[in-house]
C-alpha cells in the first residue's frame, strides 16, 4: 500500500514517479550537487518528452534545499515552460489559476503532498 500513486507521483505534466518518494524521504537541507550525483540520471517524463534531473537542476538558482517541494520547484522551473503544464502562469485545466493562498503558500504546493516523509 502506498499514499504514492500515479496522480500523486505527477505535477503540472511532469511524472516524478519514484522520484518523488525519494525526495521525500531525503534528509534535508540538501545541496543541488548531492541531489544530482544522487538522481542526475533520473529520466521524467515531461510534456516536452523525457529529461534528465541532471539537467533540469543545473539551471537551479539556488544551491541548498531544506524541503521537498524546494527541490520540486526548482526541478519544474529548471524544464522549462515547453516541458510543464500549468506552471509559469498557464493554469492547467481544471486547476484555480491562483497565485497561493494567504499564507503565503505558493500554488505549485496543491499539486500532490511533497512534505516529508521523514524528520
């Protein structure tokens, strides 16, 4: 039994698959050089088609994550806006278009539980 289906392992038309539960389970923070000589050669498939981690997080900005959706962001931002669906201001069908909630909770975080597993 596992809380990571298919839908869940799938944000904005990237599947992370097990990806997602990995990242999950990580110890955090991270740096952006572990995870890629971690899961670099991971392959997602995209809306663009498939492409590597690596390649995705060598666009990243930042250098150290304390959190899995951190690295999920960066992850989608690094594809591209040809690779992901809803995400960059396009709203997906079916999904609200808003930019966060008044938390401050930006709208990437409603697509499936990237909190982690572990602490």
């Amino acid at each position: 039994m596992s809380s990571d289906n298919e839908n869940q392992a799938r944000a904005y038309g990237v599947t992370f698959g097990p990806l997602k539960r990995a990242l999950r389970e990580h110890q955090y923070p991270v740096s952006v050089a572990e995870l890629i000589e971690q899961y670099g050669g991971f392959d997602l498939e995209t809306a663009a088609g498939e492409q590597r981690l690596e390649s995705a997080l060598q666009e990243c900005e930042e250098t150290t994550f304390a959190e899995p959706w951190e690295v999920r962001d960066a992850i989608l931002d690094g594809l591209g806006d040809e690779a992901v669906v809803g995400y960059h201001g396009d709203p997906a069908e079916g999904e609200d278009g808003g930019g966060g909630d008044d938390n401050g909770t930006p709208e990437i975080d409603r697509a499936g539980d990237w909190s982690r597993l572990t602490e």
